[in-house]
C-alpha cells in the first residue's frame, strides 16, 4: 500500500503479488494488483486480476469499488459496453460516490447517449467528494461538453464559466493545511 500511494506501480505490483499468493479469496488485494499493473502496460495481467478479484468478491471482504475499477480498464481499452456492465454495477454499488456517476457519464458521452450523460454528470455534481478523487472543475468541464452537444448554449456556457472560474485545490488543503 505505500508503494502504491507513492504512486510507484513497479514496487507495488510484485507486494500485490505476494499478497494474492497468501490471500486469493482477497478481491481488494486483486483490486490493488490489476491498478499497479495497468500503468506498466501489462493489460492482459491486469484483466486477469479485475477478473480473478471478481471471481472472489463476496463476504467481508467485498470491494464495493473492484466493478468501478475494471469498468474505468475496459473504457480506456474501447470495450465500452462491457464497460457499461460494470459501471451500472458500480453505480449500483455505491450510488452515494461521485466518480461512479462521473465515470459512467463519461461512457455514456462516449456512446452518444448525451441525455443519460447528462443525468449521471448532474448526479455526480450533487454528491460530496471530500476525498477529491473528481473535482468539481471536472465535472463543470464534463457537463459543458454534454450541454454543448445536446444543444443547450445556455447551460454550455453556464458551466464552461464555472470551470473557467473554478481553483484547482492546493496539496495542502487537501491534506488539512500542511
């Protein structure tokens, strides 16, 4: 885990490794193994950890986020319907996060399915993100491309301003003021 959050894949991914040899009915370690595998373009392996890690995820042990996860893989691989599957699941899943709508708003523009974009962007805006993994800046920037395409001017300029305007959080705020 802290080579992971030092974001250092290449030392991750063999500890990962290690730990699905002791634990394989841990769908979270595959989790972490397939996201350390991916930034070393090792796709195939790291599909069949999402994978492996699916297979397994069930009990106390249940990653909520592993369908978000291999969702966001297949998108980035253009196998946008299995994608599809996967984020429905995810949003399903944890309806009450920001970047499961954020993430599936972003399939659906890719589909051309702009009012269905519309409504998960929207969604997404709505929901806290304390964490910071998506920005409102993000979304602002997401919702105007959908609202430019649906041919709302309006709402299109309403949120390309909003981004425009918006302040990328410091480092330091996001970690309480050091």
């Amino acid at each position: 885990m802290l080579y992971d959050r030092a974001q250092q894949p290449g030392k991750a991914a063999p500890q990962f490794e290690r730990v699905v040899a002791l634990t394989p009915n841990n769908p979270q370690a595959w989790d972490y193994l397939a996201l350390s595998l991916e930034p070393l373009g090792e796709f195939e392996r790291a599909e069949q950890a999402y994978k492996k890690g699916l297979e397994v995820n069930r009990g106390p042990q249940f990653d909520y986020f592993l369908d978000y996860n291999f969702g966001r893989f297949l998108m980035k691989r253009n196998r946008l319907e299995e994608a599809a599957a996967h984020l429905d699941r995810a949003v399903a899943l944890a309806p009450h996060t920001r970047a499961v709508y954020y993430e599936r708003a972003k399939l659906r523009e890719k589909l051309g399915r702009y009012q269905q974009a519309r409504q998960d962007a929207e969604k997404a805006l709505s929901l806290p993100d304390p964490a910071g993994i998506i920005l409102d800046l993000q979304v602002y920037y997401q919702l105007a491309r959908i609202y430019s395409r649906l041919g709302e001017k309006d709402l299109a300029a309403k949120y390309r301003k909003l981004a425009e305007t918006s302040k990328v959080p410091l480092a330091s705020r996001m970690l309480g003021g050091r």
